[in-house]
C-alpha cells in the first residue's frame, strides 16, 4: 500500500479527482467503481470543474457503484442513485447506460445481487475502485464480521453505519436497515484501488488498516491482500499514526 499525505480534504479532494483524471484520459473506456458519502464529494466536485474547463470525456467511461440502501428508489434523494446524479453524472458527459448502481427495490433482491455480479465479470471487473472507509473499518456496506470471500449481496447495516448515515436523513427511523453491496472478493478483483481518508474521526480505522492484522474482523484490513492499492489521507486523519509510529 502506498499512502499519499496531504494538508487536507481539499488536497485530498484534488489530489484524487487528478489521479483519476489521468487515468480516464490515459484510458477513455476506463471501468470506475464509485463511492458515495461525504468523503469523494470534493472529489467528484473537482471532475466536474475539470470537466468544465479541460472536457475531460467520460462519454465511453463505465460505472459501477459500490452498493445502495433497500427500499429507496432512484429518485428518493437519499438513495445512492440520486446521491450520483446529483454529485457527478449531470454534470459530466457520461452516458447514464453506462452508470451502474444496484437496485434497492429490485422485487428478487437476490437475484439482483447475482446480476450485479455477473454485469461485473461480463465487463471484466473495475479497473480503478474509489474506496471511502467507515471508523469500523467497513468497505462498501461490508460490516465487521463479512467474509473476505463475500460477493455482491445483501447486508444489515451495523447501528454505526445507521447512525453516523443518519446525518443525512430527517429522522433515524428514515435511514434504511438494510443495503446491497458488493462483496470483498468483488471489491478486490479491481485492478486497482484508490482509499481516500479523511478527518479525525478516521484516524483510529486509519491505523488500524496501515498497522493491524488482516481479519474479518476489520474488513478495509483485507486491502492489504491487494497489489495495487494507494491511499491519500489527510494530516487529520494520518496524525494518530504519528503518535504511534
Ligand atoms: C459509500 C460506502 C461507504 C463509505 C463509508 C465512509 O458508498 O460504501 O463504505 O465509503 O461509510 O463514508 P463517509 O465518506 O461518509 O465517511
């Protein structure tokens, strides 16, 4: 694992919409996997600039979301759908067929689960995967506990997840219980995989990923499995390691 540092989350934010940028130029039919929470929204607000004034084209790029809460449609405003198109698809010139995400109200949530994964390999998996982590160390919606063999499937969310998703909801009654996600082992095919970390209160899941074991126990712990991984952290977020290292 490599880890870039830098200031804050605005260099975070710029440093990855850079990286990215140059691997969709270097590649125009690049297969993205995407995040969604507050940590790449800077970073997706940096394409679009991009976008605007360089028309980096992401008209041949494919997408595929890391999961979606159940039970939300794609134009209930707190579904990850909604959240996608209104942080970086209508902004950018990507062609929505090509966006990916599962579908929470698909009426056989197994059998969309399964689909998911077959879309996956029919494309033959995610060249770059964009990762935010949880303070329990979640990837995706892939709670402490999934197995690191996991595929694309349906999960409880941890009373962490639904509190800390809360801040977007009106009421913690609203937030979903359950989500689909991809699974580990899905998460893992990708060729490559970009963690961004941000703030204080990742500092501990931090540590833990860069100095622990790797255990199910902590999921974002199995990235060290993987040849290709690059993290950029901010100060806030990197200063307990210092304190420890
Ligand atoms: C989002 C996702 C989650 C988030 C994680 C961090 O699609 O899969 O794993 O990356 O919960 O969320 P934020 O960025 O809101 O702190």
């Amino acid at each position: 694992m490599k880890i870039i540092e830098v200031n804050d989350y605005q260099q975070m934010s710029t440093t990855a919409a850079e990286y990215i940028i140059e691997k969709v130029v270097q590649n125009p039919s690049i297969k993205l996997g995407l995040a969604t929470g507050s940590t790449p929204i800077g970073t997706y607000q940096r394409l679009i600039e991009d976008h605007r004034k360089n028309g980096t084209s992401y008209q041949k790029v494919t997408t595929f979301n890391l999961d979606e809460y159940i039970g939300l449609a794609g134009d209930n405003q707190n579904s990850y759908r909604y959240f996608m198109d209104h942080q970086l698809f209508n902004y950018i010139d990507i062609n929505n067929a090509k966006t990916n995400i599962p579908s929470g109200m698909a009426a056989d949530l197994q059998e969309e689960c399964n689909h998911y994964e077959d879309l996956l390999t029919k494309h033959s998996g995610i060249d770059l995967q964009i990762l935010g982590i949880g303070s329990n160390g979640h990837i995706g919606f892939n709670e402490p506990g999934t197995s690191f063999a996991s595929k694309t499937h349906i999960v409880e969310l941890a009373s962490s997840t639904i509190q800390a998703n809360a801040r977007f909801f009106n009421r913690i009654e609203d937030v979903p219980t359950q989500a689909i996600t991809m699974g580990i082992s899905t998460i893992l095919k990708s060729k490559e995989i970009l963690l961004l970390v941000s703030g204080e209160e990742k500092g501990e899941a931090l540590f833990r990923l860069v100095n622990g074991e790797i255990h199910e126990s902590f999921p974002a712990s199995v990235l060290k499995n993987h040849p290709c991984v690059t993290i950029i952290a901010d100060k806030a977020a990197i200063a307990k390691q210092r304190v420890y290292c």
